[in-house]
C-alpha cells in the first residue's frame, strides 16, 4: 500500500490542506477502482467502511490477489471535515460558498468533443483510452484558486480514468439505498443485491452533476454525439451508495458493507477470489424522477407513524405535525405507492422541510432530482 496527498489550495496563509490516497495493486494490470468516503464530510458511515476495506485490501496485496489498481480515499472532503459552526458538524456544504460538495463538479462533454474530434475510431478501446487522455488533459489545465475547485479537480483526477467509482454516502435516517445512472443499472445490479440495498434510484441527469455522474454521464452523452460510427463504451461504472442513517456508523454495518464490496471486485475480477453467490435482489430499480419528497406545510414536532424500508401506499399518513402551541395536528400523506427510503433526523421542523423520500416507480418530476 502507498499512501500519496494531493495538496489543494489553501483560502489564507498559515493554512494547509491535503487530499490523502490509498494506492493498492499495480496500474495497467486490470481496472482502475476508486472508493472515496464522506465526499459530504459529516456522513461518517463510509469513513468506518474504508477502514474495514483498508485492511481487506492490504490483505490482498501480501497474497498477490489484486488484479489491477484499487485508490481508496478514507477522507474524501478535508474541508468540509474541518468545518464546524456552534461546535455542530457542517460537512454537507463549503462554508465560503454555501455550494454542496456533491454538486455541480465540471460539465465535460462538450468540452471533450472538442478535444477528441477527429481523434476517434472504430475501435471501442482506442475511443476509450483517447477520452481518458483527453479528460485527463482538461482537468489537469483547469485553473483552481480556491479549496472547493481544487478539491473537485483533485477528486476527478483520480477517478475519470476509473472503470469502477463508489462514492460512499448516508442519509439522515434511512435503508441502504443507491442513486446510478440508467445506462449502467445492468452493471451494477450485482453489487446491489451483495449490498442487500432497499431502494435504486435511476437517472440519466439529475440536473446537478453530482460526483458520479460527472465520472460517467459523459460515456453516454459521447456514444450518443458520436453515434455507431466512432462507438464510445459504458466505461465507468460509477454509483453514489448511502450507507443507510448517519447514525448507523456500527462496526457491524461496516464489516457487512466492506465485505458486499470486497465480493463485487471479486465478481468484476479485481480481486482473487472464490465467487460469492448472489442473493435474491430485496427491491427493482425505479427512477429517480419517482423519488416524492415529502414536505411539511407547517412547523411544529415532528411524530413519524412509518418506518424505513416501510412499503407504503398511496395516501397512507407517513408521519404528523404536531403543533405545540395550538395542539392541532397535521397528516402528511405519501403521494405515491414506493418504499419509505429516507426520513429527516430532527424531531422540530420548519415549514418546508422535506421529512421523508419515497421511491415510487412512475417517473413524476422533473427538474433538479436531488434534495439541496
């Protein structure tokens, strides 16, 4: 194991920042894999599953059993992890900016049709190592002055020549869920059900260009600018997994979670191994435009009357608000059949709060697909 930091740049003077990276295997001997956690630096579950995987994968290393490049990056965010306000964790958004640290990296399609026209074959591997190349040669002269762009740039460095990039999540309260894109549903559907996940969430564009999508939108995206004549392969298989509730950080959880990942790359042929058998699926896929978020229309104490991983109805009462002045209680009803997924934490809400996803399989909204 090589242990390598990527500084990124610092806002002051007196201060430093670096990005840390497992390195395991040998380049050039099969896939490239990247697993970062706690990109959103307050959800720690990921931060417990790397450490289970770090010693997995050094176990491997002695006994010769990898099979190509794994990067493991245990602290994905330095300066989110750094954040705190009234001595309360604020991991989720860079408090310079007030962007979410899983939003909007780089918009790199257009920018790589440019790059790659006249450049490309009828040679699928030939494509893919030209597009590598030249994402590569983009991110690498991307001018980055503050920590927030430096870190977006360090991260997709090592990962958009990645054939596989789990970005290791959580929610509030919640089961085990995954956000992928349609194309690589196939691909993934393994790991799903080694994960024993509850919930899969599908997009093609959730309109604000999260980490995994900006590792794989833009093989999907190429293939339908280029068309059959130069074909663009599915190259990265990249899929956000939230690791249930940020409470659930239980040796447990993370043992079961790092061995579910430990047999995927044994599927896939990165690790040596003898091949687990696949258990039964626990749920199908449905769209991420089906997820219903469930909004309180008042403040007031939060009492929820359905559980996660609960499959609910239409209509069925997921949680009440109760108002501690009035006593008057309000119902808030799921809008769609699907499974209750993820559940807000606190017990007073605000008007608006989203309290409660459900994943309904007809695909209703549009627009920007993730919560803030």
């Amino acid at each position: 194991m090589e242990m390598r930091t990527t500084p990124l740049a610092s806002a002051a003077h007196g201060t430093k920042l670096e990005l840390t990276a497992l390195h395991f295997g040998k380049p050039g001997t099969g896939e490239k894999v990247v697993i970062q956690a706690s990109l959103h630096a307050d959800e720690l579950p990921g931060m417990l599953v790397a450490q289970h995987l770090r010693r997995c994968f050094e176990e491997h290393e002695r006994a010769g059993r990898i099979h190509g490049e794994i990067i493991l990056l245990p602290v994905a965010n330095p300066i989110g992890l750094a954040q705190s306000l009234l001595s309360s964790e604020a991991g989720r958004f860079d408090l310079d900016s007030g962007e979410n640290f899983n939003r909007n990296y780089p918009e790199l399609t257009r920018t790589l049709i440019a790059h790659v026209e006249g450049r490309l074959s009828a040679d699928t591997k030939q494509n893919r190592t030209v597009i590598r190349g030249a994402m590569k040669s983009i991110l690498a002269g991307m001018v980055c002055v503050d920590p927030l762009s430096s870190l977006r740039r360090a991260l997709l460095l090592q990962a958009c020549d990645a054939d596989l990039v789990l970005d290791l999540h959580c929610d509030y309260e919640a089961v085990l869920h995954m956000y992928l894109g349609t194309p690589l549903w196939p691909a993934a559907e393994p790991l799903a059900r080694l994960l024993g996940v509850e919930a899969v969430l599908l997009a093609t564009e959730s309109g604000e260009n999260p980490f995994d999508e900006a590792c794989s939108k833009v093989w999907w995206e190429l293939a339908v600018h280029f068309g059959d004549e130069f074909p663009i392969p599915l190259a990265c298989l990249a899929a956000t997994i939230e690791l249930r509730g940020s409470r659930d950080v239980t040796h447990a959880f993370a043992a079961h979670d790092a061995k579910a990942i430990e047999s995927f790359l044994i599927h896939r042929g990165v690790l040596a191994g003898d091949a687990v058998s696949l258990p039964p699926a626990r749920c199908a896929p449905t769209p991420l435009a089906g997820s219903m978020p469930i909004e309180t229309p008042r403040s007031g104490v939060l009492v929820f009357s359905a559980e996660v991983g609960e499959k609910v109805r239409r209509g069925d009462c997921i949680a009440e608000i109760v108002d501690p002045v009035s006593s008057e209680v309000t119902r808030l009803l799921s809008p769609v059949a699907g499974v209750l997924y993820a559940r807000e934490v606190r017990r007073y809400v605000r008007a608006g709060t989203r309290v409660a996803k459900v994943a309904g399989a007809e695909a209703l909204r549009t627009g920007r697909l993730l919560s803030a």
